[in-house]
C-alpha cells in the first residue's frame, strides 16, 4: 500500500487493522502460555513467568527497537521510490541484527539469575522464572529476525502477510504448548521453547515471502559490503528506538522491585493484570506503528500536509478507542483474570487487587496514545533521538514512585507507575513533535485542499508515476537517500 495518496485517516485504518489483529494474534499466543502455566502448573509458576517481564522487555525491547528503527529507512525510501537503497537497507538490516544480538545474548544469559535476584525475586518463583527466560534468551536471535522481517514488509505497506504468518505461528505454539506443557510435562522451560521455535518459524515463513513477493528487496553479496557511512546512517535511527525500549524498562524493572516486596497474593493480581491490560495497550501502540510508516512514507515523498492532516485525525480517531478498551477491560476484569487463575488459588482479595490495577491504567489510555503518537511521528521523520529524552523522563519518574511504594508498602502508589509516566512522556513528546513539523509545513494555518496532480482517488492505490512494488517492478530509480532528509534538504510544499 502506497500510504502518500488517498484519504490520510482511511489509508491509516486500513493499513492498521492487520497490524493490530497481527499483534491481537501475538498476544492471544503469548496469553496461552501464560493459561497453560498457571492452569497446568500452577499460580507459582505464573507469577516466576510474569516476574520476568520487566527484565525480559529490557532485552527484548532492544531488540525490537533495533528492528523497527532500521524499517524507518526502508520506509522513507519507499516514499522516494529508492529501490537500491531499500535492497541496501534490508541487507544491512540483517547484518546489525545478527552482530548486535549475538553479542546482546551472551550477556544476557550470563546476567539472568544475578539480575532477577537483584530484583528481590520470591524464592517460591524464582526457580521457574530463570528456567523461563534463559530459553527465551537462548532463542533471542530468531525474535530478532523476525521483528526485522516484519517490520520490513510493513514498511513498504505489507502489513496484512504479517497477520497471516502470526496466525500460522499462533496455532503452531498453542499446539507446542499443549505437547511441551501438558502431554510432555516439560513445565515452565516447554512453554519457552513452544515460543521460541514458533518465533523461529514465522522468520523462515517471512523471509521467504519477502524474497519471492518482492524483487525489490532481493539483495546481492555487494549489498553485504562493509560500509561505515551506511551502517551509522542506519544505527542512528536503530539505536535510540532500542534505548528508548531499553530504558522504559529500567523504571519497568524498579516497579517490579517494590512489587515483589509486597505479598504474594498482590504479585500474583499483577501478573494477571498485566496480561489484560497488555492487550489493550499493545492495540495503542500497535495502532500508532501504523502512524510510523504513513509518516516515514510521506517525509520521504515530502508530503508534509499528509502528516499534518493524517496525524491530526488519527489523534481523534484513537481517543474513541481508547473510551471503548476502557469500558470493555473493566467490565470484563473479573472472567479474564479466571483465565490465568486456577479455581484454588482464586480469592476476593486477589480480584480486588487486579481490579485496582486495571482501573489506574484502563482510565489513562489516552494519554498512552498521545504518547505513542507523537513518538511514532517523530520515529518516522528519523527523528528517534529526541524520544530519547521522553524515555528518559519516564525512567526517573518510574523510579522515584516505585521508591514511594517501597516507603510506604503501598500496592496504590505501585499502580500509578504508568500513568504517571505516560503523563511525563507526553510533556515532551508533544511539543517536540509540533516544533518538528512547524519546521515543514505551518500548522496554524489551513493546507491548500488537495489537487488532482497532488491527491490520487481513493479507488487507485498506487500512482501512474510511482509503480506499485510487486514481481513486475526490479526497476532501480535515481533517488537515493543514505540519511533522514533535513529540513535544509527539502522544500515546502506550502
């Protein structure tokens, strides 16, 4: 999908729907893990897998941050039509992956017991959580690989073959699940290898297609060649979105700290929690992904009144769905949370706890959205650095709430940890975003309408002058952007 042409707000939505059933699918296989363990296993076994969620989003937050900032150049040229750059893009891609995260997994392996033992970890869970996430360490790269996939075939405008590699990979680890878990009785180490081989699946499914969908994208051994200019170019669009991830999670890790210094029943309401609302705040964030591409498509095609107009209204847009999740996770709190919980460790103390977690966060959703907006915007403009100091900001005030809690052994003070955050982050997100765009297009004043030289129908979704990427299309034009565009670089449309 060609994301310059057409009704912005429309191109968005339907380029977003696969997305957000793609990551609804992700979830949905992440939620059977944690279904089969705690039915299966048992609430012990649940709360030493959700304890390892802040430390685990650490690592691989990284690395999903490596992924998608390397599909920003990919997306940009797409707008521009580069198709060279786009085949150099992929192979460097790969190549950054592959180094950065086999260094990343030795680390990680040899810093997991020390780490959730730092984290004041109960030993009634600590056993199961380090035998969870040292498989899911082990398995780190095809995650990674299969991020950069993704990413890539979303950032040309692919984002429905996703949600059907999800869905294949989804049935997979269910399947793997009941035979590692339930039939093999492998406990908490069988759920990690059902995910790691249904990750490693959906990266050879992927490839492949990218690879016999789109010649564009078959890259040759000079496309390997060693290039320090390209490989900066690229690394400084993937290496703050993979700190930004990385340091969020620092003040993720500082939460979970003072959690564990609570007692048992509330650690456990929080793992279960967490479950629910991930899937309310992975549609948010996944919705605002679909910002990153129109926005990275359209800076590279210099259409600077499409951002202005497309993020204008997918702002509204988001604030009628977040109203909607909202609702929904509160009304159904209580049958969701039966779902992680066993019949014999089920209590009403345990419901009020998750109901109490799910409330701060399910009322905030809208500033969550507004945050990943805005980032998502800037991440598209290649402007991932300055999200930097929003990751920043949340850290500290992670921290300085979480020590709070501690102080005063308070579950409330631990549920305000997100919003709070959220809140801080948007302070200087939003601002940026608006200083950045003012320097492009004028903001407080009306774009000229659309034209037919300017606009296609929506009926037509590629342009005479610009072919639609397919097996017909190994073409490669003049254009070549080795770096984010800066404002110097380009004219105002206006």
């Amino acid at each position: 999908m060609d994301l310059t042409v057409g009704s912005p707000l429309k191109r968005i939505l339907i380029f977003m729907l696969p997305m957000i059933l793609g990551n609804f699918v992700q979830q949905l296989y992440s939620l059977v893990d944690s279904v089969i363990v705690g039915q299966a296993i048992g609430a012990d076994a649940l709360t030493g897998v959700g304890s390892t969620g802040s430390f685990s989003f650490m690592v691989l937050g990284f690395v999903s941050g490596l992924a998608q900032g390397f599909s920003v150049l990919i997306s940009q040229r797409r707008g521009a039509n580069d198709d060279d750059g786009m085949r150099k893009s992929f192979a460097t891609g790969i190549v950054l992956m592959t180094a950065i995260v086999a260094v990343l997994t030795v680390a990680a392996l040899f810093a997991t017991k020390p780490m959730l033992v730092a984290m004041n970890t109960q030993e009634a869970f600590l056993p199961y959580a380090v035998e969870y996430i040292t498989v899911i360490f082990g398995g780190m790269l095809l995650s990674g690989l299969s991020n950069l996939f993704g990413a890539t075939l979303r950032a040309i405008g692919d984002s429905r073959v996703p949600l059907y590699l999800l869905i294949i990979s989804c049935f997979l680890n269910a399947g793997m699940d009941c035979l590692f878990v339930m039939a093999l009785g492998m406990g908490v180490q069988g759920a990690a290898i059902a995910t790691v081989l249904a990750n490693g699946i959906t990266a050879v499914l992927t490839f492949i297609y990218l690879w016999w969908r789109y010649p564009v994208l078959r890259f040759k051994p000079s496309h390997f060649k060693p290039n320090a200019r390209n490989y900066g170019v690229h690394l400084r669009l993937g290496i703050p979105m993979a700190l930004q991830m990385s340091i969020i999670s620092i003040g993720m890790i500082f939460g979970q700290i003072a959690l564990n210094t609570m007692e048992k029943t509330a650690v456990t309401a929080y793992v279960a929690a967490t479950k629910i609302d991930g899937i309310a705040t992975s549609i948010i964030n996944n919705s605002a992904a679909a910002v990153s591409v129109f926005v990275g498509q359209n800076y590279g095609a210099k259409r600077y009144d499409r951002i202005k107009t497309g993020v204008k209204q997918f702002i509204l847009f988001s604030l009628c769905l977040c109203a909607g999740m909202c609702g929904i996770v509160l009304a159904l709190h209580r049958p969701l949370v039966m779902l992680f919980i066993s019949r014999a460790d089920r209590t009403e103390k345990l419901f009020s706890y998750a109901f109490k977690y799910l409330v701060f966060n399910a009322s905030f959703y809208v500033l969550l959205s507004t945050l990943c907006i805005s980032r998502s915007s800037l991440q598209g403009m290649g402007r991932g650095t300055l999200t930097l100091f929003s990751a920043a900001a949340e850290v500290g005030i992670r921290v300085a709430v979480s020590m709070l809690a501690i102080r005063f052994a308070s579950f409330d003070i631990v549920c305000l940890l997100n919003c709070s955050s959220w809140m801080i982050a948007n302070c200087f997100l939003i601002p940026s975003f608006l200083v950045v765009l003012n320097k492009y297009i004028k903001l407080f004043r009306k774009t000229k309408p659309a034209t037919a030289e300017t606009l296609s129908p929506d009926s037509t979704d590629i342009p005479p002058e610009q072919p639609q990427i397919t097996a017909d299309t190994t073409e490669t034009t003049q254009t070549q952007i080795d770096e984010p565009l800066s404002p110097n670089e380009q004219t105002n449309e206006e």
